[in-house]
C-alpha cells in the first residue's frame, strides 16, 4: 500500500474545478431542456392529442428503457446525420462530444421529467378543469395559469431528486472522453499516475453536493406536506 | 438490416455471437447482483427502522454514501482504488485477476452495493407503511423483535413494496452498462465494438437496443406477475398503491 499524498490535490483543483462548472452546467442546461421539453411532452399525453400522443408515449418507452450510455452512443452517432438532412446537403456534420451530451441529456431526461409532470397532472382534482372552465379560461391559460404552478409545487421534491440523479449521471459522459469532474480526474490521473487521491476525491466532492441537495428534498417534501395540511 | 449480425469476425464467430456474449454478461450481472442488492437491501433498510440507535445510524450512512455518489465514480473505487488501499498480498491479487473476472467481481459488488442503497430505502417506507399494530401484537403474542421482524414484519413489508422493487430491476440491467467502463464487454460494450469494426453503426446499436428492450419488458411482466402473486387482498395498505407514483422517478443511473 502506497502512503496517500493529497497535497496533490492543490495543484489539480483549478483542472478539476474546470470540469466540476462544466458538470454543472451540463446538469444545469439538461434540467432546462428536460423541463421544457418533458411539460410539453406530458401536456400532449395528458390532452391526448391522437398520433402525437401515442408517438411520445412510445418515445418514453423507448428512452426509459434502454442504458443511458447507449443513448450517448446513438446520439453521437445519430445527431450528426440528422442535422444535415436537416440543413439538406445530406452530409453528415460533425457536431463535437461536447454538444452531443447537451443535446443527448436533455432529450433524455426530458422523458424522465415528462412521466414526474404527467403523475402531477393526474394527481390533480377533476374540479380544478371544470372550475377553471366555468370562469371561462382557454384551455391554454387553464394550464398555465390553474394546472400547470400547482403540479410543479406538488411534483418539486420528485423534480429535485431526479435532478440530483441527473447531476450524478453527468459523469456518463466519461465514455465520451469529456472533462467533467471526473473526466477531469481521470486525465491528472494517468499523468500523475495519483488515481487513488484523485478519485477519492471526486467521490467526495459528489457525496457533499449530492448530500447538501437530498437534505434539500426533505425540507421541500415537508413543506409540501405541511401546506396541504393546512389548506 | 441485420445482415452484418451474420458476418464472420476476425476469429471465426458470428458478430451476433459477440452481442449474445454481450447479453450473457449484462444478464449475469444484473442476476447476481440482483441477489447482493436484495439481501443487503433489507439488512439495511430493517436497520433504518430499529431501535438501536447505533445500527439506525450506521444503516443511514450507508444509504447516504451509496445513494450519493455516481454509480460510475463508485465503479471506479472498487476497481481501482481499493486494490491500492488493501495490504500488499490482496491487492496484487484482485489486480492480477484474469479477464474477464479482474472486471466481473468489481462490477458486481459495485452494482450490488449501490442498488442496495436504493432497496433498503423502499424496504423502509414498505415497514414504516405498516399499520404499528402488527409489531404491538407479534409484541403482545411474546415473539420476540427479530422473529417479528422475521415472520410479521418483513414477508408483509416485502409484499407491500413489489411495485417500487419494479424500478430498482429495471434500474440494475440498465446499470450494468456502466461496468463496460472498467473493460467488462457487456451489450453495449459489444454493440460499440461491432460498429468500430464493421462501420455498421446503425445495426449494430439497433440490435443492442431491441435486446434491452426485450429485457425491459420481461423484467416487466416478471415483477407484474410476482406484483399480483404477492399482492395481499383485502388489506387497506393497498390503498398505498393507488396513489400515483412515479415508476421510476428515483431511478438508478441508466
């Protein structure tokens, strides 16, 4: 057993910072899409708009199903040619490993975010459609003034914690041979050859931020709770 | 579409025998691991509920650190790291393991550990679901605590938490795609390396992706069919599966 030296780490913090705000930003933009995307997608199941319903339904399926590294994998391979059919010459464009995790993360957690919403959506009583109805409201401002703030308050805790499992599933994008928190490590590691300090490391800066959040979800849980108590 | 499936490798097999190889290793994993997760699940997850406080203390940090840190960065500790941290002997041992092995075994514990982590937190809400009057009886009856939890507590709490446990299976074979990080060619390993070969990327992942998807659904029916084996009838604690849930939501890495 070789002895620890985790003075090592001062050197590597800036290099492992780096990667640290690019996870993070990867969580964050991920959240943003997934949302967006994932209301939309549970809207069109929830009105059950025929054939966009069923096509999103199966694309959740599919999603939910399958290894998320695959997912990385066909999407790396996928979006190229897509965008250029899309821009019509037909030639494939090479987008970078960097974009292709943007876009593979959001398109998958949007389907994850999407099943959340759509739970909320059911969760809700009928009478809030009809009141909302009765007063005259489109059918669009019914969801997004009535229907759509009180699923996202019912649903938040759930949200946070598939956002904490979002960040933790960041580091997948390893296979891509980015340089997020651990990607970061692992590259210091095969120069310094430290791979014992550096991924101790990593292990805890994940355990501290993902620990910080869970705590977070309890206290939004008990509000939840303690509201509808109260109402 | 398929046609490269049946082509001859390099060394004489079929790619389709390669994805089947594949196949086996995800499934291994996945079972096996599967029983790690289950057994230590419900160690930790009766632990969580007891009175002694030292057991319940160390039964959440379990849960804490498991839960907390990426399944992949946890890969990377058994495989790499704790071979370095062992005396000498045991180190150089796990590190010469041959291949495939010297990846199996980390993976397994790995997967095993982790998903525990999870199952140990439904066992919890399935036993504190569990109206208190069972324990007082079994209390009043004299059995004493671990035969209550033996023959009362746990076998209802289990029956209670089938649907949630559907989640944590599907979450298991999908996390076996993350041993091919540590060089074990699993489905997704052989899948990626028969389109590196072939240039058949397409086929190649859309055979990987129908097999998983065959998994998903068989893993499915299985817990559905144990779901309504299992199920107690007439108890009021099946109210608990009519609220909505989100199959999934706490899902493992995928």
């Amino acid at each position: 057993m070789s002895s620890l030296d985790f003075s090592i780490l001062v050197q590597a913090w800036p290099y492992l910072w780096s990667g640290l705000l690019f996870s993070l930003s990867l969580t964050a933009a991920a959240f943003a899409i997934g949302m967006a995307l994932g209301t939309v997608f549970a809207l069109v199941q929830h009105a059950e708009v025929p054939i966009l319903g069923q096509v999103v339904r199966g694309y959740i399926a599919l999603i939910r199903s399958i290894p998320l590294i695959l997912v990385l994998f066909w999407f790396f391979f996928l979006v190229p040619i897509v965008l250029g059919h899309a821009t019509g010459n037909g030639r494939p464009i090479p987008i970078g490993a960097t974009w292709t995790a943007f876009i593979t993360f959001g398109l998958f957690e949007a389907a994850y975010y999407s099943e959340i919403i759509r739970v909320g959506l059911r969760s809700l009583n009928k009478g809030q459609f009809e009141a909302a109805h009765a007063l005259g409201l489109s059918r669009f401002m019914t969801y997004r003034l009535v229907i759509l703030p009180q699923v996202i308050r019912v649903v938040s805790p759930i949200i946070l914690s598939q956002t904490i499992i979002l960040f933790q599933d960041t580091s997948l994008v390893y296979v891509l041979s980015l340089t997020d928190l651990l990607g970061a490590a692992s590259k210091l590691a095969q120069l310094n050859g430290r791979l014992v300090e550096m991924y101790l490391f990593v292990a805890v800066v994940y355990l501290a931020i993902c620990s910080a959040a869970s705590q977070a979800v309890v206290a939004l849980r008990r509000k939840n709770t303690l509201m509808s108590l109260t109402r | 579409m398929f046609d490269v499936l049946f082509e001859r490798t390099s060394d004489g097999d079929l790619y389709i025998d390669w994805l089947l190889s594949g196949l086996g290793w995800t499934l291994a994993l996945a079972f096996f691991g599967w029983w790690i997760a289950f057994g230590v699940g419900i160690a930790i997850g009766v632990g969580r509920t007891v009175r002694n406080r030292f057991i319940a203390r160390a039964s959440r940090l379990y849960v804490e650190v498991f839960r907390n840190i990426p399944v992949l960065v946890q890969m990377f500790l058994w495989y790499f790291v704790l071979p370095e941290l062992l005396p000498g002997a045991i180190g150089n041992w796990l590190k010469q393991m041959p291949p495939p092995w010297g990846s199996f075994f980390p993976a397994l514990i790995c997967l095993g550990l982790y998903t525990a982590a999870r199952i140990a937190e439904q066992v919890r809400a399935g036993i504190e679901a569990l109206p208190k009057g069972q324990a007082e009886a079994a209390q009043a009856l004299g059995v004493g605590v671990w035969r209550t939890y033996r023959l009362v507590i746990i076998p209802q709490a289990l029956r209670l938490i089938v649907p949630s446990l559907t989640s944590e299976v599907m979450g298991i074979y999908k996390n076996t795609s993350v041993a091919l990080t540590i060089g074990l060619l699993e489905l997704t390993a052989q899948a990626r390396q028969i389109s590196e070969i072939t240039f058949q990327t397409f086929a190649a992942f859309a055979a990987a992706t129908v097999i998983y998807l065959a998994l998903a659904l068989c893993a499915y029916q299985l817990m559905m069919a144990i779901d309504k084996a299992t199920r107690i009838p007439g108890n009021a604690q099946t109210a608990v599966r009519k609220t909505p849930r989100v199959p999934d939501a706490d899902r493992a890495m995928a």
